[in-house]
C-alpha cells in the first residue's frame, strides 16, 4: 500500500510537471517526448488507482465477486482432482477392492468407495443414506474404506471390519452396519483414557459375536497381513486423493467430500 501510493505521488507529478522535468538546457521538450511523459503518468495514475480501489470494491461495492472468485476456484480445483481420481480408478480398481470389504453385490456395474471412520457422526449419516440406496438398487456395490483417524476410538472397529471381510463380506457388512447403527462406546468408557483402547476393543468383539463371527479368527486376523496391508492402502489413497477428513466418496470417477445426501447420490450414479 506505501509504495502503491508513492508510485501515485509520482505519477500525478509527471503529469502535472514533465514538461518542467524533461526540458534540457532550457529548451522545451518534443511534442514526442511530451506525449510519452503523459502516457507513462496517466499509466501509473491508472495502475495506483485500480490497486487501490480494488479491495474498497471487492469488499463494499461488490463483495458477493469473492464469494464467486472462491466457488469457480474450488471448481476448477475440483475438476483437477476428479480428473486425477478418474485416472487412478480407471487404472487400480482391482487393487484398490482387493483387500476391503464390500457392501452389497460383489459384481455390481456401479461402485462407491467410502472412506469412512465408525467415530464421526457425519459418517453415520452417509451411512443411513447410503443404506436406502442399496435397499433400492442391486447394481450398486460400496468399498469400504476404513479410515483410522481417531486413534483408540476408530483402530479397533476399522481392523475388526476389514478382517470380518475374510469370514465373507455379508458378515463384514453386518459388522459395519451394527458398528454404525448402535454406539460401540459409552461415557464411562472414555473416563479412563489409558484404557480406552481396550474397552472399545472388547466392545467391538462383543458386538462381532452378535453378527456371527467366530471372535477367535477375527482376533488372529485382525493382526495379519491383510488388514495391516488395507489400511496401509487407506492412508496411501488418502494421500494420493488428499482425503483429510471422512466421510469421504468417490462415486463412478467422480470425488464427493462430505455427508452428501441420497439424492446427490442416486444423481452421481446414473451420469
């Protein structure tokens, strides 16, 4: 803003005075040089002007063209980062299925991944949503993947539904369904922060046991390879995708961040 306005002082004296400051010897500038001297002034009037009205226009006069520069901003943001999902998808859908479980038909045309974490109730509800697009069409699967990003709260739920996907995916499903329906933690249970991770753990086995997994098996698995190998692809998309928060979807080709409603859904399905 100082130099903006030293630059104004400047321009408004070679306008008012550059006949005085180019004569030489005494003698009165060329018609040219005149001219050039008006045109540089005027110029550096103008550019002072512009950059000093500009934040009194876009801030008072006008203020809804911020709100315009910020929306077409995050649409030609968006349209990279769809563009780059899409590559991705077209290219990895195998693996990015592989070891996740799946909600729904298995071989369905249509397919939602879901990052998602059975902490955030903003989660809950795209669960719910989601839950009625599935009760009304059968060539839609969803791919969960479970994001661990509460700590104690989220790693127990999150490995408990990926190993269940090794007993089949309707037992996985059902694991997700309770863990999302019903509260897998109490307030008692976060009195004691250093035996969080514990309670929360025996609450989710307990709640497996009602679903019909064998608890045994989803114990030893919840340590193995396959999902130590799932949640490592969770992050690294998240990375790639630049997921910070859930939920998070990827519809088609197409990313939606946030609790998008059932409409919205059905919508980005049949495009």
């Amino acid at each position: 803003m100082f130099w903006t306005i030293v630059v104004l002082i400047v321009g408004v004296a070679l306008f008012l005075f550059g006949d005085m400051i180019a004569k030489q010897d005494g003698k009165k500038p060329t018609t040219l040089t005149t001219k050039l001297i008006k045109l540089v002034s005027i110029l550096l009037i103008a550019g002072c002007v512009c950059r000093l009205y500009t934040p009194i226009y876009l801030t008072h006069t006008n203020p809804s063209i911020l709100q315009e520069m910020v929306t077409a901003m995050q649409e030609q943001q968006n349209a990279e980062k769809n563009k780059a999902v899409r590559a991705y998808v077209r290219s990895n859908m195998g693996e990015m299925i592989a070891d996740a479980p799946v909600w729904g038909n298995e071989d369905a045309k249509k397919t939602i991944f879901l990052w998602s974490d059975y902490s955030c109730p903003y989660c809950r509800r795209v669960h719910s949503e989601l839950a009625r697009v599935m009760e009304s069409r059968n060539d839609v699967r969803v791919v969960l993947k479970n994001f661990s990003i509460h700590g104690d709260l989220s790693d127990a739920p999150a490995k408990a539904v990926i190993a269940a996907k090794l007993q089949g995916n309707d037992k996985a499903a059902a694991l997700d369904r309770k863990l999302m329906e019903k509260e897998y933690y109490s307030q008692d249970d976060m009195k004691d922060r250093s035996k969080l991770g514990d309670r929360v753990h025996k609450n989710v086995m307990a709640m497996a046991a009602e679903v019909g997994l064998d608890t045994a098996q989803l114990e030893r698995d919840m340590k193995g390879p396959v999902v130590a190998r799932e949640l490592k692809n969770v992050r690294d998309l998240a990375q790639k995708f630049d997921i910070s928060g859930t939920p998070y979807l990827i519809i088609g080709e197409k990313a939606f961040p946030g609790a998008i409603p059932y409409d919205q859904i059905i919508d980005a399905l049949d495009r």
